[in-house]
C-alpha cells in the first residue's frame, strides 16, 4: 500500500534564470511542505532527466545538490511517460519495504535554456536514426501520421482536436501558474499555423520551463495523502514506423493490468488526468480508455462533461496543451492537479467529486503506456 | 550482416528482411528475427510498390538545413510484401494511394520518395 502525501509544481513558462536543478528543487521544497515532511525523511528518490542538463546520474546530482542521502536512487527514462511511471516505481518501492517517502521529482528549463531549434531537434530522435531522422521528420510529424490515420479511420474532424485545445486552455485559465492566459476558440485553432498536418501550432503542448515533484509514503503522516490502488504498464513499440494498428496500442492494455488488482470499472471513474502532448494524443487515449465511445471524445468535450462541473473533469489545471510541458515534470503537474483536486484544494477548480481518480501517461508515439488509479482515504 | 545497401546507405534501393525460421517480414534492419529471434535473416530488395498507410505535410522543419525543403510529406507506406516504410512522399498523396517508390538526395542523404502509380 502507498499514499501520495505531498506534491509541488512550479508555474511553466518562461522560468528565466532557472537551471534544471533549481526547477526540480523549486517543486521538491513545496512536496516537503506540502508533506509535512523534511529532508532526512526522504529514503528514496526518483527524477526524470533534462535534455538541457543530460547526465548519466541525475538522481544522485539532485540528491546532493539538495542535501539528501537516500537508501535508493536513480533516474528514469521512459519519454512523456516518465512521470507515471516513476510513480509506478514509488508506489512498487514503498509497497515492498524498499523505502518509506519516496521523492519523486523532475524539472528542466527547457523553454530558456536552449534553442527553440534545439529542443525541436533533440525531441526529434525519439525516431529511428536510420529510417526515420534522415528523413526530417518532428515529433508533431509522428502524431500527425497517427492523426491522419486515425481520422481516415474513425471519420473524426480537425474540428474535433480544436474543441480539446480549447477545452485545455478554458482550463488553464483558471490556473494562475499556466503557461498561457489567453482564451482561444475553435476558430483561433484551425486557423493557427500548420506543424504538421493535421496538427497546427494549436494542436501542439509549448515548451516550457518547469519542475513538478510529489512525495509517495507508507505512512500517511500528512492526513491529505491519497491511495494508489493501481498500476500498469503496457510497451508495444518504439518507433511509429513498427507501432502496431491503431487499434492495438498500449493505453487499453496498461488500463486492465491497473485495474485487476482492485477490479476497479472504468465507469467509476470520477476525474481524469490524461497525457496530452497533442490534441490527437488526449482524442485518442480518452477513447482507448473507455472514457468517450470511438470517435466521441470532442462530443462529450462539447458536451461539457470534462469540464470542472462536468461529469468526468479532465485535466482541469490545463494539461500539457496549455499549462504547458517542461518535460518530465509536464505529466507530473496532472497528478499535482489531480492529488489537489481529490483533497479539495484545487480552489475556484475545485470539482465536486473526484474520489476515483484515473491517470494515464504515454511515451514516444504511443509507445509507453501507463496508467494509474488513486482512491480518496 | 547480409548486404545492407540501399537508401539508408545511399543507393537508390528499398531492403526489408524475412525470417527463414518464422517468416515475419521486417523493416528496420537486424541481424536476428525481432518476433521469433532466429539469426541470420535474409535481406531482400522491395519492389518499391505498396499503399500509403498514413500521411503528414511537414511544415516546421527539424533542423534549419531542412527549411528549405518544407512543405514536404512524410508517409507511412505498407510495401507489397509485407512491410511497413517510413518516406517522403509526393505533395498529393492521401491515404489508401497505390504508389511506387523514387529516390531523392534530402539533407545530405538519398531518401524514398513515393509517387502515385
Ligand atoms: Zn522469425
């Protein structure tokens, strides 16, 4: 058994002058705190890397740069699913004996501490040097021969991404540490300027610079901890050249192995906090989830219902579209939101129940999946 | 390994790879069969026919050596025989084309490009 007992997440945007130590130890103080805990409790720490600061032993670098000398330490590397996955890892750790406050931590200034060239370039080899880099694509390009595929087979619109970007932003607006603060319309998205087609400069999460970091207990010594009753994984590919059909991706299998344990039904869901890298991404893992019917995921966005008085609030602090994405730590802030959600501090966004929580983050071109259930205690 | 040369080494050619043990048909070169790990796979020449599978126009380039090039279109192609190829494509296609593979030098290599049949 585990609780998440703290969790910190910086605002993302332009943090100038932040190194990534600086954001991952910003949002590690405010997960003490928040805990209730100091550093000599800490017996285990996991951190994401940074692309801007990469180094082969990142744990231990944070480690003494913060001033802890855990029993277990190390980084983790699996893409957009990093965060979820260290929180996997945590909650595995804990349940075992392993440690007892796992920190959990990653921030990198990857807005202002390269090129926007840089970052485009080194987010790019995520494909295969060989059969895919030479021949220029991005990552907006992986996900729009995913968009387009999944377009020509469940008849969804360009219109249909637009209403989710929209949907994030209304959120983000609500949050004070958003990387944006300007609504935008349907209009707004499809008249932005094309990345990739079908995916527009709307469709994509910004580059930010930011750090998120939480805290994963035995014990529960903060009285606001939630319970991770599940956890599981699913990895089907690297490359999107040799991912399997549409309908085989990971996010379905990761989702059953999380909830056979506790036999949790998808439709007791009560706040979801969902990858969403790019307005396809958050389309199609809502609807692999079981969250919207094939095709319907804008239609129940339209509807209201991930609203934050909606019936299944999603990602009400803004999710990567628009609170924006630091990296690791971008996936990170979801379960931020979510844990503040579930223990009612979420402020002027605070949903009315969110007493079964679903998160789920993916890796590469749908590559890495995990997912994620937390119980209120 | 068995004779690599084709577009990833600059020649005007198409590989993919067949298990002997299994059969699987494969893309991304190795010396071992990814689904049954048998060695040895053999390495064939594609006919450079097959259907575009999915497609993208790539208007923000990677790299700055790139911009020159954009708009261009980035296909995934299911070849005849069984594989499935990332490449360049011609400005025109759409899912479901029937389309046969050129070559083109792009960034200092040589890379497919698929045009309707
Ligand atoms: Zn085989």
């Amino acid at each position: 058994m585990s609780f998440i007992t703290g969790v910190g997440l910086t605002s993302f945007g332009r943090r100038e002058g932040c190194s990534t130590l600086d954001l991952m130890s910003m949002a590690a103080e405010s997960a003490l705190a928040d805990a209730g805990l100091a550093r000599r409790d800490i017996d285990g720490i996991l951190c994401g890397y940074s692309t801007v600061q990469p180094h082969i032993m990142l744990a231990t670098v944070f480690a003494e740069h913060f001033g802890i000398q855990p029993q277990y330490a190390h980084a983790v590397q699996v893409g957009g699913g990093t965060g979820m996955a260290m929180a996997m890892l945590a909650h595995i750790l804990v349940s075992s004996g392993v440690a007892k406050n796992v920190l959990v931590v990653a921030g990198e200034n990857r807005l202002t501490g390269q090129t926007r060239d840089a970052a485009v370039q080194s987010l790019a080899q995520v494909g295969h040097p060989v059969f895919e880099v030479p021949l220029g694509p991005t990552i907006p390009a992986y996900y729009g021969l995913v968009a387009s595929r999944y377009m020509h087979e469940h008849g969804v619109t360009e219109e249909d991404f637009a209403v989710l970007a929209v949907l994030m932003r209304d959120h983000a607006l609500m949050h004070p540490g958003a990387q944006f603060n300007e609504p935008i319309t349907v209009a707004e998205v499809m008249a932005s300027k094309p990345i990739a087609t079908p995916l527009k400069l709307l469709d994509c999460c910004p580059v930010s610079d930011g750090g998120a970091a939480f805290i994963v207990s035995r014990d529960d010594a903060s009285r606001h901890g939630v319970k991770v009753i599940g956890a599981g994984q699913a990895h089907t590919h690297q490359y999107v050249t040799t991912a399997p059909a549409l309908s085989d991706l990971g996010a379905g299998p990761a989702l059953a192995r999380a909830s056979e344990q506790r036999g949790i039904a998808i439709k007791n869901v009560r706040y979801a906090a969902i990858y969403d890298s790019f307005t396809i991404t958050l389309a199609m893992l809502l609807e692999d989830l079981g969250l919207a019917k094939r095709g319907e995921a804008s239609a129940r966005a339209r509807n209201g219902d991930f609203g934050v008085n909606g019936a299944l609030p999603l990602n009400t602090h803004g999710g990567l579209l628009s609170y924006g994405h630091c990296g690791v730590g971008g996936a990170m802030a979801h379960l931020v939101e979510t844990h503040l959600q579930m223990t009612g501090r979420a402020g002027h966004r605070q949903v009315k129940d969110a007493s079964l929580a679903l998160l789920h983050g993916d890796g590469g071109v749908l590559s890495s999946h995990v997912s994620m259930f937390l119980e209120q205690v | 390994m068995p004779d690599a040369a084709d577009w990833t080494t600059g020649k005007d050619a198409l590989n993919y790879q067949a298990c002997r043990a299994c059969k699987h048909i494969f893309y991304i070169r190795r010396a071992f069969c990814p689904q049954c790990g048998a060695g040895e796979p053999e390495t064939k020449t594609a006919s450079g026919r097959g259907v575009v599978y999915a497609e993208t126009l790539v208007h923000r380039a990677p790299v700055p050596e790139a911009r020159e090039h954009v708009p261009y279109k980035i296909v995934l192609v299911d070849i005849e025989e069984g594989a499935r190829v990332m490449a360049h494509g011609t400005l025109d296609l759409k899912i479901g084309d029937r389309v046969v593979a050129g070559y083109r030098p792009f960034l200092g290599g040589l890379v497919p490009l698929f045009g309707k049949i």
